[in-house]
C-alpha cells in the first residue's frame, strides 16, 4: 500500500511511528503544522471518528478497502488524520 503522504510511507517500524510522531509534535509546536483538535479528548474523539470511518477515505482516496492487519503507517496516519478530522 502506498499512501498520499510521503512521511507516512517511510513509517515502517515501531521506531519510525515514535520518530514520526514526535516530528509531528515539532511541527505542531513550531508552528508549520495547524491543529483543529487542540484539546487531548478532542484529538481522540476525532482519532477514533476517523478511524470509525476510514472505509471513505480507503475506498476513494486509497482506492482499496482497509487492510484487516493494520501496520505502523496506519497507526500514523490515524494520529495525522486526528489532528485535523472534525
């Protein structure tokens, strides 16, 4: 599978998904990222809504349906649809 973004196609590895992630903080903090879910139960309602109905964003961005095994580029991209996912 390969997805839209570059950066989560790099997250192979446990160690790549904690890199990724604390990257995504940086980012956040210094301003180049923008967050529409600031508080920490608004990130995780919005991870899980997201997650709940990744099946659209599979079937028409991805262009297959979810894998049943998820890897640790899903994982990421969870966290990165969350930030913005309203």
């Amino acid at each position: 599978m390969s997805w839209p973004d570059a950066e989560l196609d790099a997250v192979v590895t446990r160690e790549d998904l904690a890199r990724y992630l604390m990257e995504l903080a940086v980012k956040i903090g210094d301003g180049r990222l923008s967050v529409e879910n600031s508080s920490t139960s608004a990130f995780l309602d919005s991870a899980g809504r997201w997650t709940k109905s990744m099946d659209g964003f599979f079937k028409n961005i991805m262009k297959e349906p979810v894998p049943d095994d998820p890897n640790w580029a899903m994982v990421a991209a969870i966290f990165r649809a969350a930030l913005v996912y309203e």
